[in-house]
C-alpha cells in the first residue's frame, strides 16, 4: 500500500511533456480540469478520456505508475460512485430497503468514477514531468502579484517544495518501519479495525520522530547556509519563457473547452445527475 502512494514522486525525462514551462504546464492542468467538470455528455468524455491517454503516451512514462498512483484512492472512488448511484433522482427498475438502482443512477456512477480517474491521472502528469523545484518556481511566479497586497508568496511556495520532496522520504521511511515491526512479530492486516488502529500506534512514534529529526537538520542547514527567505536582491537560476510546445498545448486545451461545449449542447447522451 505505501507503495503505491506516488505523490510527489518525479521522473526525469525528455519527452515534449517534460520540456513544457512549468507555469503553463499548472494553468493547462487547472483548465483541463475545469473542462473535465463542464462535460455533461458520454461524447463528451468519451473525447476527454481519449485526450487524457494520449497525454500520458506523450510523457514516455510507464502507464503502470499512473495506475498505481490510483490504487490508494480506489475507496473514494468505490464510495463516491456509490453515493451517485443511489442519490440519483431517476426512476428506479430495482429498490433494495433505501438503496434505488436506475439505468441514470449507474451511469452517473461511472461517469463520476471516470471523472475522478481522468482527474488524478492529469494531476499525475504534472507532478511525473516537473520536479519540485520547477514546480514550485512556476507557482511562486505565478502567484507573484500577490507579493503586492504583502502575501508570503515565496514562502507558502518553498513549503510546498518542501512538503514535495519529503513525502517520497517520509513513505520510503514508514515501508522500513513497517518491515522492521513486522520482523518482531507485527501483525498489522488481521483482527479487528480497533485492532489495526492500536498496531500502528508503534509506526507512528518512530515516524513522528524522524519526521522532527530531518526538519530540524533542514532548519540547521537552512541557517548554515543563510537563507534569508524572499530576498529582493536575489537572483534566478532557472529563467522560465514560454516556447513553442507551450502555445500548442495551450491551443489543444481551448479547442478541447469549445469542443466539450459544443458536444455538451448537440449530443442526445447526456450524462444523468452530473
């Protein structure tokens, strides 16, 4: 299970996804889930689905990542789909008790599963073809004019850089705490929940303390090298400019806003309760 956890993982590479502007690469993310959320129809994310597989070839990285990046959440996948299958406010040709099971309420399930999936997997991309460095460099210019109206800008974005780079860190320190409990003799998968709850119990004090030994070494480290925060004198390493790739990525995200509205508007299958 830890494992499967993938976020804030990166994965080098040289693909047209990897050489994208990191700005552009957050507002064309934002904007495709916007998109995503404005379908209303089976073309429609019938479109935004074939979209979002070419996407993934594009980036050269192994689909088998992306569908473990989905394992964690497949409960409130399951859960979330459930909840629109029954709520639908749809003549029902089976009920069980409370629970109504209609032809709308089972598409909507599916459509918002997909949703969910079409939604985490471009998210993946953003994060599995921009390091956190970049990542957090295009979010800080972004957010720049806010530095205006005296909003911590810089800070917010190195906490976030931060956050990025430990969570692989902090995962990869939990699987050995896990091995080495269970080497003792550990049961964390069998008995009750009130069980497995008290069994992490030991993984959560070591992790705990290692998580407030590798801040305060950051800390130390930080001050040894005189990190002064947003300094106005100091200078970029990294100079963002938009390119050629960015342009053509931005204009397949506008066509695919018309298209979805277009597709929305003219087709008979539209997607019940969403």
């Amino acid at each position: 299970m830890i494992r499967d956890i993938t976020l804030g993982q990166y994965f080098p590479g040289t693909s047209l996804i990897h050489k994208m502007d990191p700005r552009a690469k957050i507002l064309l993310m934002i904007l495709y889930v916007v998109v995503l959320f404005m379908a209303e129809s089976a073309v429609a994310y019938g479109v935004l689905l074939i979209s979002t597989v070419a996407v993934i070839v594009l980036t050269r990285i192994s689909l088998k990542f992306y569908l473990r990046g989905l394992k964690p959440l497949l409960f409130i996948m399951v859960f979330t789909g459930l909840l629109n299958m029954f709520y639908t406010d749809a003549e029902p040709f089976w009920q069980i008790w409370i629970f109504k099971f209609s032809w709308e309420g089972i598409f909507s399930a599916l459509f918002m599963i997909l949703r969910i999936v079409m939604m985490v997997l471009i998210m993946s991309v953003l994060t599995y073809t921009t390091s956190p460095l970049l990542l957090t460099g295009g979010l800080e210019r972004l957010l720049y004019p806010l530095t205006y109206i005296k909003v911590p800008v810089h800070d917010f974005a190195m906490m976030m850089t931060i956050a990025l780079r430990f969570i692989p860190t902090l995962l990869e320190e939990t699987e050995k705490i896990m091995n080495a409990q269970k080497a003792r003799g550990a049961d964390f998968e069998s008995g009750s929940l009130v069980r497995r709850a008290k069994a992490m119990i030991p993984i959560l004090i070591p992790l705990f303390v290692s998580a407030f030994r590798r801040a305060e070494e950051l800390a130390v480290a930080m001050e040894c090298r005189c990190y002064e925060g947003d300094s106005k004198h100091r200078t970029r390493f990294v100079e963002y400019r938009f390119s050629w790739r960015d342009s053509v990525a931005a204009l397949f995200c506008i066509a695919l806003l018309v298209g979805v509205i277009l597709l929305n508007r003219i087709s008979v299958w539209s997607v019940a309760g969403i």
